[in-house]
C-alpha cells in the first residue's frame, strides 16, 4: 500500500519544510531598491536559518514582494526574480563573499562555505574556462590570417593566436580542472 520513501524524496520533503517555514518567517526590510537587492537579502536570510535549501523563483518572488502566497511560475513577478539572478550573483560576490547557486528543477540558494563555493560555483566556472579556451582554439585553428583584409583585426588574430598557442604549451590550464571522481574501492 505505502512504499518506502527513498533517501533522495525523504531529503527533498525535508527542504520543502524548512523552505515554507522559511518563506513564513522572512519579512523584507525595505529599504532595497532593486529586485536584485531583494533577492539576495532573502537568500542571505535563508542561508543562515537553512543552509542549502533551494528556492523555486516563485517562492523568492513571494518572499521579497510581501505576496500573500505564491505566483504561478510563468507570471510576470516570478519572470522578473529569474531575469535578476544573474545581477544578484554579482551582488552577493562583490559585497557578502557567497555566491547564488542555481540547480536546475530545484531553485536557488546561497552557497554556505568555502567548501560549498569550492564545489557548486568555482569547480563549474573552471570548467567553462577550460572549455571556452578549447573552443577558441578550434576557432582560431580554421583561420588563415593572412586572408584577413582589415589590417587591425589581423594585427589583433596574430596576438590572440599567440597567446593562445601559450596557452595550449602551459600544463597550468589542464590544472584548472577538478580532479577525477574516484572509483568505488580504489
């Protein structure tokens, strides 16, 4: 009849208590001006009530606007908090030293420590550095400079290429990869 819930469901029911106790409990201060501002207020609230608990956009866009309860995903309040995430990283890297992780289907929260920072933000920046400069190179590789007619962007090719070539030669840039999960018994 009942079926046993799994580690993972029981985690998530879990979060989703705390998330409502939570959105109950925060009332915003004023005196923030920007949809940005609110958001990270809120999500500094809730990273020190609940580290690690996700926020869906809706319930963040409840919370920062006094909303008596949650707009629907699509509405026009919850499209403004997703459209301000990015702004709100930005805030919360430059003046609180944490960062806004998003996960995908779960929502967002504030990293909680270093070790959080490590793992969710910087491990996926380095990633992306590793992969735009791979990229670039590719790019790079199917140009012959001496086909391009403006004499200022063959000037600039000529630079970039060899930076990147220096680039390529330097074992410091595999380094920025995390290092390999390891396999179960080793």
């Amino acid at each position: 009849m009942f079926e046993a819930m799994s580690r993972t469901e029981e985690l998530n029911a879990v979060q989703r208590d705390q998330a409502h106790k939570i959105l109950d409990k925060f009332k915003p201060r004023g005196g923030t001006s920007t949809i940005a501002e609110k958001i990270v207020e809120f999500l500094l609230y809730a990273r020190k009530e609940a580290p690690g608990v996700f926020f869906q956009p809706n319930m963040i866009a409840k919370a920062v606007n006094s909303l008596p309860r949650k707009p629907s995903p699509d509405s026009e309040v919850t499209k403004s908090i997703r459209s301000a995430a990015s702004r709100s990283r930005a805030i919360m890297l430059e003046k609180h030293s944490c960062s806004l992780y998003c996960e995908p289907g779960r929502g967002y929260r504030a990293t909680t420590d270093d070790d959080d920072q490590a793992k969710t933000r910087v491990e996926a920046a380095a990633k992306r550095a590793y992969g735009a400069t791979r990229t670039l190179a590719a790019e790079a590789a199917i140009v012959d400079p001496a086909k391009i007619r403006d004499d200022g962007r063959r000037k600039w090719f000529k630079g970039v290429t060899a930076e990147l070539r220096a680039l390529e030669t330097d074992s410091r840039l595999d380094r920025l990869l995390p290092p390999k999960p390891k396999e179960p018994g080793a």
